[in-house]
C-alpha cells in the first residue's frame, strides 16, 4: 500500500464525505484509517436491495451499535436514500458516519444539500510524485497515468481499456447519468483528444453531432465523476486582451492516452509535452487540496497566443511546463510577458527534463521535475502565494 499524502482525522468527531474516482484507493485508505469501523458495502448486491427496499432497516442496525463506533458507508453514491436516514441519525444521535463514494451527481439529484453542511468533504485522487517516491518515473507516468492498480502493472493498456469499459458501463450507464452511452462515448473521446487545451463546446458539438447543452452536460458528468476539471483564466485586471475561456484537464492521462489512441510518447515530442503538462496539473491541483491551502489554479492566454500554462493563487507564482531536456529562450516568453502585466510575480517557473536547476538572466528559474515535486510537497513553492 503506498502512504496517501491525504490525512484524514484520525478520530473523525464530524462525518464526512470521501469522494474519488474509481480505483484511486478510497476503501483500502479507510480500512487502514478506521480498521474498527461498521463498514457497510453497498457494491455487494445483497446489501444495496436490502437497504433500499427498507432503509429505516439501517437505522435500527446502527442504533444497535456502540455510540462511540465510526459507521463507514462505501458507494453510498447507490442508495441515496441512506442519507435520510444518515441526515437523522447526525442531527438527532450525533452519530458520526464517514460516507465514500465516486459520484455526487446522482446523491444531489435527490439529495441536493449533501445532508446541509452537516459533512465535510475529501477527496482522494490518483497517485502523486511524493506518494510514489523512489519508484516514481515521469516517463511511466505519462503512460500508465495516476491509478494505484495502473502504475505498477507491466501491461498497463489492458487494464486501462477494462478501467474505461467499467466506468461507462457502472459509472455512467447504470448510475442513469445519461441515458445515451454510444453518443457519451463519443464525446469522452472527442474530449480526450482536447486534453490541457482550451474547451470550444460549438466544435466538439460540431464534430460529435450533439447539442451544445449536450456537451456541457457531458463535462458536467467528468467533472461530477471527478474523472477531470476545468482550468479557469487567469482574469485578475488584464493589461492586454486575453483568452477568458477554460481549459479541460482529465484526472488520468492514462485514460487520455487509451481514447485518444496514442501510440508512443517519448521524451521531446508534442504527445510526451501535453502529458507531461496533464502530470503537472495533477501534481499541482492534488497539493493544493490535500495541503489544504486551495490556492487558485489558472491559466494565462493573450490573444496572439503567448501563455503560460499554470498560474497560482493572485498571480504571485506563474509554471510553464516543458516536457524536453534543453529549454532555450524562446520557452520563456510567455513568463516574461506575464511579468510585464503583472509585475507582482514572485517566481517564475519552468519544469521541465533538464538534469539541474538554474536561474537565468531574466530571473526565471529552470527546474528539473524531481525539484519542482520536492519544492512542492515540501511547501517552500507555495509559501510565496
């Protein structure tokens, strides 16, 4: 089992939600967290028709337990009737539950304040450099993608294709999130191929025959699913005309490479520097959630095209993400434009393949991918936000 750089309380005096995709290890961390709990699992058949046929029957067996005993409820996602009775339970017994899942979509469309506030909200993501220590490889990585049960297999494809079948079929199809799979799938490869780029919901519709509306439901189902995310713009008082639309980044550049049917992603090539910037995107978004700090993630894009792909918090560290060995000044311009809009910027960063860590004239810092994930996890990045 790999040590999870998310820290749950040890002894959990509030309830609270667990969310992650598929496989990314939510029931292996909280057996390991709360090996003494009541442990409910609603992915055994008999267990899920028992409690929705009557769920006032969960009740009376927790009511039997000590008062003092943790109850965990795995892919409570499937009976969202449970939170009834769960929502009682807090308010009237001070019971506290810790509730897993890899969906909120479906608990919200009957459930929609996810039992008023009255639960906190984790989440667990796919494998990080820091998680993985000496057995991290950047190049494994971008191949096999974030996924505990992915990242060590020798034939990661296979078992990646399976992921994908499974998550269309149970996440999608029988979790009623759209009732039309052929045109979902379509659109999940469609969207693949736009990872870590600028989303154009009229061309994706265009090219996968659907409504716009269909499409920005679609995104709605990645993004509630926590298979990606949107990266906002940068949009703090702009000097210069800027791109004001997001960029889609999925969770699992391992997905992305089986959808958008990759073929081989070495070091130096377009295919090896857009997944090297999903890595980066993961990294980052998983520190700033486990950390705890949720410092702001954005991207910065005038309108002839310079950018600079990740800015962090108010403006005051600005990332490119170079997936090639040699950085040469032409790499840099998007930085030094930021800097001249926005003269507050503390550090400006590329992570790239290089072997060292240098600084160049213009004060931008050239650092090797194993520093940036020691400069980050360590937090001496994030403290200048």
């Amino acid at each position: 089992m790999y040590t999870r750089c998310l820290h749950l309380p040890e002894r959990p005096g509030q309830s609270f939600f667990l969310w992650g995709p598929r496989q990314t290890g939510k029931t292996t961390l909280l057996k390991h967290c709360y090996p003494d709990a009541f442990r409910i699992d609603l992915l055994k058949t008999d267990e899920l028709m028992r409690y929705i046929r009557s769920p006032s029957r969960f009740r009376e067996e927790v009511a039997a337990l000590p008062h003092d005993r943790l109850v965990v409820v795995d892919e409570i996602q499937k009976a969202p009737v449970l939170l009834d009775e769960i929502h009682y339970m807090i308010q009237e017994w001070q019971r506290v539950f810790v509730l897993c899942g890899s969906s909120a979509r479906k608990v919200r469309r009957g459930h929609a304040n996810l039992l008023g506030g009255r639960a906190i909200r984790y989440e667990l993501l796919g494998l990080v450099a820091q998680e993985l220590g000496d057995v991290f490889s950047i190049e494994r990585f971008v191949k096999t993608g974030p996924l505990p049960s992915h990242y060590g297999e020798q034939n990661p494809g296979l078992a990646i294709r399976a992921y994908v079948d499974d998550y269309l079929r149970e996440e999608i199809l029988e979790e009623g999130l759209t009732r039309r799979l052929p045109v979902f799938s379509d659109f999940l490869r469609v969207a693949a191929i736009g990872d870590t780029e600028i989303v154009n919901l009229s061309n994706i519709a265009r090219e996968t025959g659907i409504a716009v509306s269909t499409v920005r439901d679609h995104y709605g189902i990645l993004t509630d699913t926590l298979m990606g995310a949107f990266l906002p713009a940068f949009t703090l008082r702009p000097k210069r005309r800027t791109i004001q639309s997001p960029k889609f980044y999925f969770r699992d550049v391992g997905v992305v490479n089986h959808l958008a049917r990759r073929g081989e992603i070495s070091p130096g090539s377009e295919l090896f520097g857009k997944a090297f910037e999903n890595w980066l995107f993961h990294e980052l978004s998983v520190h700033a959630k486990y950390s705890q700090l949720f410092y702001d993630l954005s991207y910065w894009r005038l309108s002839s095209g310079i950018e600079v792909d990740f800015i962090l918090g108010p403006g005051t560290v600005a990332i490119e993400a170079k997936g090639k060995s040699r950085i040469n000044p032409g790499d840099m311009q998007g930085l030094i434009n930021f800097r001249k809009d926005f003269p507050q910027v503390r550090t400006l960063m590329i992570v790239c393949l290089e072997n060292r860590m240098r600084r160049t004239g213009d004060g931008i810092d050239i650092v090797p991918y194993q520093e940036f994930t020691r400069l980050l996890w360590d937090g001496q990045l994030t403290r200048k936000i």
